[in-house]
C-alpha cells in the first residue's frame, strides 16, 4: 500500500497537471482569439523601455487584444527573455493576440514608403519631406553637410548634393534624417559601381564630374531616349571648348541666392555666378541636382553624334542640331517669343 506522504505527493502531481493544462487551455483559446476589430488596420506604437504589461495593457484599449492578463502571461510563461521591440506596428484586421505577439518580438515594424524623384535638389527633398509631413527626427538640410560620407568618391564635396540617388525608400517612424542620408548615399554607391568608375576614367573625367554633367542631363531633359543626345552635346561642346549654354544652372545659381521666382529672364544669363554656364566655361563646380541612373549613364556614354545644339519644342522633346544656322532656325520656330535667348 502506498503511503500517505506517496499518495499527498501523486495528488499533488495530478492537481499540477490539470492547472497546467486549464491554464494552457486558457492561454490557448486568448492568444488564438480574434479582436474585437474587424475591418482595416490599427497602428501600435511600442516606445523604447515600455514593459509588457504595459504593451498589453495598450493593446487592449486599441481593442486588438481581449484579455490583457493572458497576453502578459503567454509573453512571461513562453515568450521571455525576449523583447517586445518597440517601434510603430501595424495590424490588418482581425488578427490574433499571438500574431502580434510574434510580430512584436521579431520587430515587424512598420516601414514608410519615401519616393525621391529624380532631379531634386537636397532642399527640395528636405520640402517634400516635409510636404508629405514624413516622420523623421533632426534637420535634413543639416544631415546633407556631412560630406564624409562621399569623401571617399568625392573628396571636393561641400554637401551630398548629386549623391541623394533617387528611389523608393522605406524608413521607420521617428529615423534620423542623418539615417536616410546615409541610406540615400549608399544606393548612390551601390549604382556607381566599379565599371561606372572605369569608364570615368576612360573618359578622362572625376566622379564629380560624371555626377555634375549628369545633373545637367537630368534637369534638360526627362525623356530617356534624348539623355545620351543631350549628353553628346554636352561632351562636344567640352571638347571644343564652348560654353556648355545650360538654363538649367542660371536657375540652381539663382536658387542658391532666394532669386529664382520661377522664370528665367534674359538677363539672368548675366548672373555673377560660377554656375552660371553662358559666363564660364566648362562644368559648374558641383552637380545641381539629385540625377537618376538614365542620366549617370548618359553621362558616361554619350550618343554618338556630333550634335553641338538643341533647343526644346516646348511638349518635352528636343531638335539637336549640328550648325548653329540650324539651331537658329529651329529657335525661330519653336521659341519665337525667346528668340534672343538663344544658346
């Protein structure tokens, strides 16, 4: 016969098992429960330090969770020591008390979508940025001064203008605008590879250079079949030591002074201005805008044509033209109003 202390210690054992599975039960049927919300999604904001009690104590007033107690449980009996990670979340609904447990512990954070399109300069990002009203933290135009991060490209730069590549980007709520200059500049690296620079060198010019003409490209034109058109014009008229002619860095020099009101008049050509390229010969000294890989590779192959001029028919293509007697006539035709500004 059993004694009792045996039969106390087999009851006990039994009495433990049947908690353990009621409790397992409970969990069970309140982590696998949907929310009381049905339709759409609910953002949850998880701030750094925030215990799990907490957490769950949110997420029951969001109405995504409907046992508070159990959430914390699971999380204690399961899940610890690893962290809810904060960080802003976002939940289609219904969803399930473990679905954002999980999500909650692998730092499944929301990531906002941020476009930069091409030919933006830093400060017309730093607008958008702020158009859009994007969450981000610090000053953009302040993060855009750290040039050590294209030193190693360009040691001559003042700021990032011409390396914040333009692309799709996605970024947490609340990352540093020195963050998302980073990435920016990283991508511009990663599409400016080892071949681009080779074929830089073959062309006898810097990656400042290849960046600065491609800004040109970019703001002349946003038709992919003119970029190399453009470009050999531009190449050309280098070769042959012309001005360059290019409106488009009147316009950035007149930015730079709080001038520019939208139009550009005649006798802005005569703009004291080292960008200005109908004074000075020659590139200007850095890249005027943000260009997208069409332009960076327009810049490092140019068409082959010997085209010395081009002028816009005002619908976003261009007539190139080899004489200015050509040049002329097609100024006459489809820029009668700015005949006397010609390039």
């Amino acid at each position: 016969m059993l004694s009792l202390l045996q039969k106390t210690i087999k009851l006990l054992f039994l009495i433990l098992i049947i908690i353990n599975l009621c409790l397992a039960f409970y969990l069970s049927k309140a982590m696998n429960s949907f929310s009381e919300k049905k339709n759409g999604s609910a953002l949850l904001l998880i701030k750094k330090g925030q215990s799990p009690r907490s957490i769950a104590k949110n997420l029951k007033e969001n109405k995504l969770i409907g046992d508070p107690l159990a959430f914390f449980f699971a999380y204690s009996l399961y899940y610890s020591p690893r962290y809810l990670k904060a960080g802003e979340y976002e939940f289609w609904l219904p969803v399930q008390p473990r679905k954002i447990m999980l999500d909650l512990i692998s730092g499944k954070i929301l990531l906002h979508p941020l476009t930069v399109p091409e030919g933006l300069t830093f400060i017309e990002i730093s607008e958008l940025l702020l158009q859009k009203k994007f969450p981000f933290e610090g000053s953009f135009p302040e993060a855009c001064l750290k040039k050590e991060l294209i030193a190693d490209l360009d040691p001559k730069a003042n700021n990032l203008e011409g390396y914040l590549f333009p692309e799709t980007y996605h970024f947490p709520r609340g990352v540093k605008a020195e963050e998302m200059v980073r990435v920016m500049v990283e991508q511009f690296k990663k599409t400016f590879g080892d071949r681009e620079k080779q074929r830089a060198q073959e062309l006898g010019m810097t990656i400042r250079e290849i960046v600065t003409l491609a800004s040109l490209i970019e703001k002349e034109t946003s038709r992919p079949e003119e970029k190399a058109l453009v470009s050999a014009v531009f190449h050309n008229r280098r070769r042959l030591r012309m001005k360059l002619d290019c409106d488009p860095t009147i316009i950035y020099a007149l930015k730079l002074q709080n001038r520019f009101n939208g139009n550009l008049r005649l006798e802005d050509k005569n703009l004291k201005s080292p960008y200005n390229t109908y004074l000075y010969p020659g590139l200007p000294p850095g890249p005027i805008c943000n260009p997208g890989k069409e332009s960076l590779l327009a810049a490092l192959y140019p068409a082959a044509v010997d085209y010395l001029y081009f002028v816009s028919r005002n619908d976003g293509s261009h007539v190139f033209n080899r004489s200015y007697d050509e040049h002329l006539k097609a100024v006459k035709k489809f820029q009668l109003k700015n005949y006397r500004s010609l390039r």
